[in-house]
C-alpha cells in the first residue's frame, strides 16, 4: 500500500505536442482516484506514465516514498487493468493470472494459493482451465482483474476497464470493481470518459481537458461546484445550460429581461460584465408566472425516460433542457415559467471559463 | 427447381471429375511406368496398370542406382534434398522470425532503413545475384557442402515480410501487459510471441520446405559430387543419358520417390498451414 504523488508531470511528444501540461496531485493510501475527460485530454498518457509505459517528460512520480521516473514498469510494484483485456490468448485463464508470478521467481505452491483465491472471489474457478477466448466479456475482465489481484501491487491502474462490456454488464462490475477495491484497499487510479462511472468510483475525482487539470476534488464538490464551465458541462447529465448573462448588482445576474439571485458570485464584478450562467436541468423548479424573478420557458418537444421526462426547448433565445420527475409537470408544449434556487446557480467567465465564485 | 439444382450439382461434379483427370492422369502415367520394366516403357505400348516390377524398381533405385549417368543411391539423394530443404526452411524461419520481432518491436536508428534493405532482396533472388553468389560460396569452400547448398536460399525476405505483417496485429497492450507482468524482450518474444505465431510459423515452414525441395539451379551450379547431388537434379541427369538408354522406368520411380515428402509435408501440417493462412488466434 502505498500514496502515489505527482509533482509537474508533463508529456512532450517527440513531435513537440504536449499531451499533458504540467499535472500535480496526489493520492492517499487506499484511496480511489479517477481520471476523467473527453479523448485525447491527456488521462491515458497520465495513467501510462505512472505505469512506466510512457516517459515521463519531466516532472515526478513517486509511489511510496519512492520516485519512479527510472524504474521498469515490472519493478515499480503495480498492476494494470487494459480496455481490452489484453489477457494471453494462447494461455488459459490460470496461467494467465500466474505469469507475473512466476516471472517474479514466486514459489509454486505460493502462486497456485494466490490464483486459487483471486478466483473464488471473482467467482471464475470454473474457468481456470479455459482459453480466454472462450469466455464472454464480463469474464475476460474479471480475469484480467484477478491478473491483477494476484499480483498484490502496491497501486492498481485501471485503463477504461468497462468501455468494451454492454450497458448492464458495465453498471454490474463498476459496483464489483468498488466493492473489491474497497475491501483489498488498494491504492487505485482509474481512468475513464464515462462521467457516471468517475462519480461513482472515485473518491477524489481529476477531470482533465487538453493536457491540464480543470479540478480535483471529491465527486459531490466538482458536481455542487464546478470549477469552470468545461467541468461544470462534462459531469452531470444531461449537461449544465449555459446561457450568457450580465452582472447585475452584487449576488445578481440578468437573463434577458429577467434577474437571477445568485449565492456564489464574486462581489468584484464590474457591473453590466458579461457572464455566462449555467442551470443544471435537474436544478429547475416550475412557479406560476406572476412570480418574481421567473423565467420564461417554451417547450418544444419531450424525451420520456421513465422515470424522469426531459424538457426540451427554448430560453431567451438559446437552447434548454429541464428535468423532471414524470408527473411533476404536464408533459405538454407550450410556455413555461420556472426559478433555480440562488445556491444552484453558477456563473463563469465567458473568456476564460473560470468560476466567477467567492474565494 | 430441385432438379435444376441437380443438374447444376451434376455439371460442376463432371467438370471437377475432369479437372482432377487432368490433373491425375500423368502422375498415375509416371506411377504405372515407375513398375515396367525399361522395354515395355519404352516400345510405346506401356498398360495403363501398374506392372509387376514395383518391387525390384524400387528397390533398384533407392539403394543401388542406375547403372549409367548418376550411380548415387536414391535414399542417398533423398537424404540430401531433405537436409537441404529442412536447412532452407527451418533458416528461414529462424532469421524472419528474429528479424521481424527487431523491425516490429524495437526502436533503434535506421530502423526502416534496415526493413527496406530486406524488402529489397525479394527483388533478388537466387537467379539474379547467382554469379556474385557462386563466387562467394566458391570462396569460402562450401561448394559441395550442405551450407553452400542452403545458406544462400535461405537468404530472402518473404518470411521477414509475413512475419512484420503478422506481428503488427498483435495488439501492443499484450507487450504492455507482459512488461507490467514482469517479462523482457526475450521472454515476451518466447513466452507470447512463439506461440502466438506458430500457424504462421507452420504455414511458412510448408511454403518454403517445398520451395527449398523443387531448388534445381542452384544445386546444380554448387554440387559436382554425386554424395552431394539432390533429387530433383538426379531426375534430370537419369533422363538426359549421352549413349545409353534412358532407364524410365527408374527416372519415373524416383520421380515418385521425389514427390512423396512434399505431399507428407502438406498433409501433416494441412490444418495449421490453413489456418496460419487464413485466420489469427487473438
């Protein structure tokens, strides 16, 4: 067990891109950190440079207290789980597990203990025998797990392990890969593009875009506080609106003819400053329209989703997109007027995307 | 309809019938005169069904020989097509194989470079560089060797190319996994790679044993010996005689006796040259 900590780590291709500018964070002992972005923000040449598949460029990586920059991927005491399993084809599923044991010299009747129990809490006992072809995907991945499991790393490194598994089968090992990670503690970097699974596992979230961090924090925070627009639209679905404003005052946005509370704004603002506002859609409340301070609100068509119903329309002229619980308003076109409570409110710099918050 | 279907069955049956007939027929001819003796072969009206002399043919030609152009026992001859062939392809293999892990696998200067000079040689072959070549082997005394005999064919990018295709579609977390697991260049190369690429390896083993077995300038340039001659040159020199008759009952059983390991060779390695051919174990 071990905390991983990354000082500066930046990737520079040999064709002078940078995939990843300058990153630094650490991880806890035991903890479950996650990596989350859209393709080509950097997560995956960040995961693989902690693997020691990649060069790291300059900056650190230490796991423990030791900085492993120089070290081969096999001595720096992790193991990785592929998107595509990456299991040996041509090895059944039990030597598959061992491989890494026995090329570390581990004693027979060591591995063949280790195997055995990786399996009985994976469940796959009754595969050991088999070629991994011969299993389905949610097996594969339970073995390329156990591959890891056996290895008693000190860091787990997860690289979209669920991305290649059907709808039902991902919700089922994203619960399972937590309970295992969880009940080893194992220290673990998970890297993914899915939001749903960085919210659910991580208990510190990283969200990346082009090469940088735009946050770190506990999932509930980056969802409460988003720290720019570009998180604020990649966690949550369906994603945040954002429509442009104006600073109206200290603690108030103007939306077209209409004036918004809002809780988290900076009192530095220049007035009549341009900002853009976004309301998450499951944030909206529906008021009568001779309230103050409503919004109008024309729906144009509905998308059912059992038990919610999605609102699709617009708001002072940009698209919008409201949730609700089906039956809370009639599902029918027409206008709308609806209020977001002062906290739920966020509002960024147009420019430079950053959270116009207090401190 | 089903008698349409009948009758196109029908048509496509007589139509491979005759093709195999054409195909068959004068293997069946070289077989039947391999068990006449030399007059009934020779005055022109040879039985279309094999003779009594199988026995004594054969037992002549595998280990006496003819009495005129090439006195070497046949058993002899096979030994040596077989050394030579088993030389080119097992050298073969073990040089592409090689060769092809470096090109695919490791990042060194002039990498590409070093491909296309292989990827050049297919343009070579023995027949084109063969003065240059004899000069070599001549120099460095291996002709009536075994190593002159194989050496210089063994030289070829075919394998090199198949194996590069092969290798590059083994996907590269399989490296990664490897490396994580603990394993180097050389236990990745003989615990994932060899055994990922046997059907390849076997496919590749059948298309240049044979190639190595049907070798007919070569031999002939760098054997002057009768120990050292091939089977397929003694064929040759059985037919072509300068005043003796031509025993074709003998040049026909050796001509048999010439196409027997080929057809071993294919029939025992049919499948995984099949599938080495056609699909990939991933």
């Amino acid at each position: 067990m071990a905390q991983v900590t990354l000082s500066n780590v930046k990737k520079v291709y040999a064709g002078g891109v940078e995939a990843v500018k300058g990153v630094s964070f650490d991880i806890p002992d035991g903890g479950f950190c996650v990596l989350v972005g859209p393709s080509g923000c950097g997560k995956s040449t960040l995961l693989r440079m902690v693997a020691g598949l990649e060069t790291i460029s300059s900056g650190e990586v230490a796991i423990g207290e030791r900085v492993v920059n120089q070290i081969e991927p096999a001595d720096r005491d992790i193991a990785m789980v592929f998107q595509n399993y990456a299991l040996y084809p041509h090895m059944n599923i039990y030597d598959n597990m061992a491989y890494g044991l026995r090329n570390r010299g581990t004693p027979k009747d060591e591995i063949d203990k280790r195997v055995r129990e990786a399996a009985r809490i994976l469940a796959i006992e009754p595969f050991l025998e088999r070629r991994p072809r011969q299993l389905s995907g949610g097996q594969r991945q339970r073995v390329a797990m156990g591959r890891a499991i056996v290895r008693k790393p000190q860091v787990f490194l997860f690289d979209e392990p669920l991305s290649n598994l059907d709808a039902k089968l991902r919700v089922q090992m994203r619960v399972e890969i937590k309970k295992l990670q969880r009940a080893l503690g194992v220290t673990s970097i998970y890297v993914t593009h899915d939001q749903v699974e960085a919210m659910t596992l991580s208990d510190k979230l990283v969200v990346m875009n082009a090469g940088r961090v735009e946050q770190i924090g506990v999932p509930a925070d980056v969802y409460r506080k988003p720290a720019s627009k570009f998180v604020a639209t990649f966690i949550g679905s369906p994603p945040m609106n954002i429509l442009p404003g104006l600073v109206d005052g200290h603690g108030i946005v103007a939306l077209g003819d209409t004036v918004l509370q809002v809780h988290d704004l900076r009192d530095d603002l220049p007035p009549q400053m341009p900002v853009e506002v976004g309301l998450r859609p499951e944030d909206i409340e529906i008021v009568s329209d001779d309230d103050a301070g409503s919004l109008p609100f024309d729906v144009e068509f509905i998308e059912e989703l059992g038990a919610t119903q999605l609102f699709h329309g617009k708001l002072a002229g940009q698209p919008f997109v409201m949730q609700a619980a089906t039956g809370d308003v009639p599902a029918q076109e027409g206008r709308l007027w609806i209020t977001v409570d002062p906290g739920k409110v966020h509002v960024f710099d147009p420019k430079t995307g950053v959270r116009l918050g207090k401190d | 309809m089903v008698e349409d279907r009948r009758l196109g069955d029908m048509l496509a049956y007589i139509i491979l019938t005759i093709g195999v007939l054409i195909v068959a027929f004068p293997v069946w001819l070289t077989f039947v005169a391999s068990t006449w003796d030399a007059a009934t072969v020779i005055n022109g009206h040879m039985p279309l069904y094999p003779g009594p002399y199988f026995f004594e043919n054969y037992n002549r030609i595998l280990f006496i020989g003819t009495s005129s152009t090439t006195r070497e026992p046949v058993v002899h001859m096979l030994l040596n097509s077989f050394i030579m062939a088993m030389a080119i392809a097992l050298g073969k293999i073990f040089i592409s194989v090689l060769s092809a892990y470096a090109v695919v696998y490791y990042r060194f200067p002039f990498r590409m470079t070093a491909f296309w000079i292989i990827f050049v040689t297919l343009m070579l072959p023995v027949e084109v560089r063969i003065f240059p070549t004899f000069k070599i082997v001549s120099d460095l005394n291996m002709l009536d060797t075994y190593q002159g005999l194989a050496i210089p064919l063994i030289a070829s990018a075919t394998g090199t190319l198949l194996f590069r295709q092969f290798f590059m579609t083994i996907p590269d977390e399989l490296l990664e996994a490897s490396k994580i697991d603990g394993a180097g260049p050389f236990k990745f190369f003989k615990d994932t790679l060899l055994p990922l690429s046997i059907t390849t390896i076997a496919a590749l083993f059948v298309i240049q044993f044979i190639y190595g077995w049907n070798q007919y300038l070569w031999p002939l340039l760098v054997t002057t010996k009768d120990s050292m001659q091939t089977i397929v040159i003694a064929i040759k020199k059985m037919i072509v005689t300068a005043d003796a008759l031509t025993e074709w009952q003998l040049a026909m059983a050796t001509a048999m006796l010439a196409m027997l390991p080929p057809v071993f060779v294919v029939i025992a390695m049919q499948r995984l040259f099949v599938k080495g051919l056609v699909e990939t174990e991933k």
